[in-house]
C-alpha cells in the first residue's frame, strides 16, 4: 500500500484525508453543481461523512488513495481529489473523484492540484501511465484535461449509473512517462512557476 505525504504548491497543499475533515469538507460541498457529473451527492453531513468511509476503506484495501484539497491563501478545505485505480505490477494510476466549492473554479487550483498528483505520480511513484476520466456531458471537465496535455483516448458507453439514475458515458484520457516533461514544463508554464523553482 501506498504511504502518500502532503503534496504544497503555492496555491494548495494536499493533504491525506481523514475523518477529522468531515465538517470542513461538508462546509465546502454546499452547491449542487458540485455533484451533477459524480457518482454520489451530499446533501447532509452523514451524506458526506458515509463518502469519507468509503474512501478510507478503499485506502486501507490499496484501490484509492484520497486527499483533502486545502487553499494555502485562506487555509480553507476547498475540496478534495485522489489516486485511483492503482496497480503497482503495471505501474500506472488515475487521478479522480476531483470536486472543489464552485469559489475556485476556473481559477490555478485545479490545474495546480493535477500538477502535484501527476508530478508525484511520474518521478516519485513511479508510474507509466496515469489516467483521468469524465462524464461525457462535463465538456468543461473535458477542455480542462485536454488544457494539461492529456490524450484523449476513447469512451466508454453506458459505464456509470450516477445518483440520479442517469446511466453516463464516460471518456478517458492519460499522460504517459515519455510525454511527462513535455507536459510538466506546459503545466509549470500554466502555473507561473519561474524556471529557479523548477525541478
């Protein structure tokens, strides 16, 4: 099982979720665009308490690996996002279950929290491919991912029954080792890094 640490960038740091997050992260979840495309919804505090449980178990079996989303100006839980979908024998990992208070959006957050996953997950963890994936509608998610350099790969039709009912399509897309420094110098560039604070 993976032991992952916290994660800084100037804008956020990640932070291994807990239960002790639970009133903080229900706090920031108070909008229902958040939920439109995710599996789940909350509504109530034992919504969001019953999504951390699964989550933990889920790290403690070594599918998923979820962190608390904390912004770094306001010292504030924003969000959350994880590792899923790990496998250590094929050495690849998929970055997911992203959702942040509709404050940040279309703001460096965002980009900066996948920065931080997928720089770990390449030069750290050492993965060769690491994937994200959408809902089919979420265009907006879609033209965020293609922003990063991650390549469209396919969809996958009627994969995911969400809260509501709907039975989404579900597109996929991945970075791959060899592609990483192309795209961590596109995403630093994004992010303002000045080339000194560049690994």
């Amino acid at each position: 099982m993976l032991d992952l640490p916290e994660l800084t960038g100037r804008h956020v740091t990640l932070i291994p979720l807990s239960e002790e997050h639970t009133d903080e992260l229900f706090q920031a979840s108070q909008d229902d665009r958040i939920w439109t495309y995710l599996p789940s919804i909350v509504r109530t505090r034992e919504d969001m308490a019953e999504i951390i449980k699964r989550a933990l178990l889920d790290r403690r079996t070594g599918v998923d690996f979820p962190y608390v989303i904390r912004e770094n100006a306001t010292n504030q839980l924003i969000g959350s996002t994880r590792y899923l979908d790990y496998s250590a024998e094929n050495h690849h990992i998929e970055i997911g279950w992203t959702w942040l208070t509709p404050r940040v959006w279309r703001t460096a957050i965002n980009t900066e929290c996948k920065y931080l996953l997928l720089r770990y997950g390449f030069e750290t963890l050492g993965m060769i491919r690491i994937q994200l994936k959408t809902d089919r509608r979420n265009t907006r998610s879609q033209q965020a991912i293609e922003r990063i350099g991650a390549t469209k790969e396919g969809i996958l039709r009627k994969h995911r029954i969400l809260h509501d009912g709907y039975i989404r399509d579900t597109v996929y897309f991945s970075i791959i080792d060899e592609e990483w420094p192309d795209r961590k110098r596109r995403l630093e560039e994004m992010l303002g890094i000045p080339l000194f604070d560049r690994d």
